[in-house]
C-alpha cells in the first residue's frame, strides 16, 4: 500500500509544530482537494511540477474559489512541499515561488485570432517534427484540449473524415468533440509524412503524437514547445492552457451556446464554464472604453 504522505504531514505538524485541531483540519482538507486534482489529472503529488502547480490555480480561479480560500490552500500546498523536501520524498521544491491569488478577478489570458494565426504559422512544416509541432497547435485550439489529453491521444481516438475526436479527460471520462477543417488537415498530413518516413518506431506506436523515434511526446515536451514557438512570434506567457482558454473565449465571445462550450471543455460544472462569459464582459467594456466616443467623461 502507498504511504499516504499528507496523513505524514499532518502528523508532523501535530507533534512537532504543535498546531491546534481547527488548523489541522483545514490543512488536510486543502491537502486531499489538491490531491483529488492531482489524481484527476493522473499525476502524484510527488511529481508535480511548478507548470502543474499553476495550472492547478487557475483551475481554482475558473471554478470561481474565493481568493481567501485560494490564498489558504496555496499556504497549505506550500507547507506540504516543504515538508516533502526535508524528509526527501522530493528533490526540488516545485511550490517555492508559487504566488499567492491576489485580490481582485484575474480572468484567464487568451490569445485573439491574429495572435492564433502568428502562433500556428511558426513551425517548420517543412519537417516531419514542425509538421507535427502545426497539427498538436492546430488540434489544442481547434478542440480546447488539455496538454495531458494531447499527450494520451490516440490515432484511432480521431475520425479526420467525420470530424470528430474522442478525448479521455479528468476522471478517465470521455467526450467527443467536433475538429475544424484546418485542424483535420494538419493532422492528416501529419500521419501521410509519418507513414511516408517509414520509421518502424513510429509505425509501431498507437499514439497520434510521437517523437521522430516514436517515443511518446511528454507534457512537458508540448509545454516548452508552445513557449518557445510563442516566444519566436513575441508572445509572452503563453502554455498550452491558453489555447485552452483561447478556444472557449473565441467560441464564447461569437454567441456559442454556453452548455455546449462547457461540454467540449469536459468540466462537470457550469460555473467554471461561466468564466469565459465574464472574459467576454471585460472585452466588452474594454472595447466600449477604447472606441466609444461618449466613454469616457468631458
């Protein structure tokens, strides 16, 4: 049986931190929501990367915790690595500059289409790796997949005539989801050059996406890949999560019905679809306050 590292924790801060009851509880509730997430996301909490940790506070945010709660839960995960540090469980600390939530909403950051369309333009089709790198950008944007649901696809998880792809999502559940005309073309290009470089490595693999060897593309492969094509084209701060967020703003923000933006994205709760609503109330205004001539006072 695997040793149940926050009962560990918590026992330590028992004994040797002396803390009260009330503050135990919080902390082993915060604990097991965050490892509730790191096992929907199929990773241990020992291997969480500072990239994970982010993500997991922007799911906070989109499931709309308030920043106290959020501001609590990030002391809590940060106590947590300490202690897994020092009793050597890991060998980095990937919560040490973990920035608490500060007060106010902080929506998301999307991309707009011209930034879209510079980003895609950036790989080297020329080569079966830029080739692939255009498909993986082109099917996150076109079907707002996760980067762990990109890294699990299978070629048989795609239907390129039908235009329909199947992603497994948090909790192992699945969701069929539509692929654009642009997206289903990349991809179909990209599996006609794998097929023709005749690598038995790749033949032999069921992924869609693999390395020229056919080794499985890692998460944190597509991750520096997206920053770094994001970074040739003067974008900053980009993850394959603003895809993601890019994806369900645009649909959002051209009148799609919010439930079927909310299953396409695979979240449970509608709430944390709504974020994109409030995206696009800000836009709104922000657009209104900029070119309205009336907008501002005389």
């Amino acid at each position: 049986m695997p040793r149940d590292l926050i009962r560990e924790y918590i026992t330590y801060a028992k004994v040797e931190k002396g803390l009260a009851a009330n503050s135990l509880d919080a902390y082993e509730a915060d604990l097991r929501r965050f490892e509730r997430w790191a096992e929907d996301c199929g990773i241990a909490v020992t291997a969480m990367t500072r990239v994970d940790l982010r993500e997991w506070l922007m799911d906070l945010a989109a499931r709309g915790l308030a920043v106290n709660s959020r501001r609590r839960m990030v002391s809590s995960v940060r106590r947590f690595y300490a202690f897994l540090l020092a009793e050597e469980h890991i060998t980095a600390d990937p919560a040490d500059d973990l920035i608490s939530p500060q007060q106010g909403v902080h929506l998301p950051k999307f991309l707009n289409t011209t930034e879209i369309e510079m980003l895609l333009a950036v790989p080297d089709v020329s080569t079966l790796s830029g080739l692939r790198d255009r498909a993986v950008l082109e099917l996150m944007y076109a079907c707002g997949l996760r980067v762990s649901e990109v890294v699990d696809l299978r070629i048989q998880d795609i239907d390129i005539d039908g235009g329909i792809l199947t992603a497994i999502g948090k909790g192992s559940k699945t969701r069929k989801i539509p692929v654009g005309t642009s997206a289903a073309e990349w991809v179909k290009s990209y599996l006609a050059a794998r097929r023709k470089a005749g690598n038995d490595g790749i033949d032999e693999s069921p992924l869609l996406f693999v390395s020229e060897r056919g080794a499985p593309l890692t998460r944190q492969q597509i991750y520096a890949m997206v920053s770094e094509y994001a970074e040739k084209c003067g974008l900053e701060g980009v993850s394959p999560h603003t895809l993601r967020h890019s994806f369900a703003t645009h649909l959002v923000q051209n009148r799609a019905d919010i439930r079927s933006v909310q299953q396409m994205l695979g979240h449970a709760d509608i709430s944390t679809t709504q974020i994109y609503t409030h995206m696009t109330g800000a836009h709104l205004k922000k657009a209104y306050e900029d070119f309205h001539p009336r907008s501002k006072k005389s």
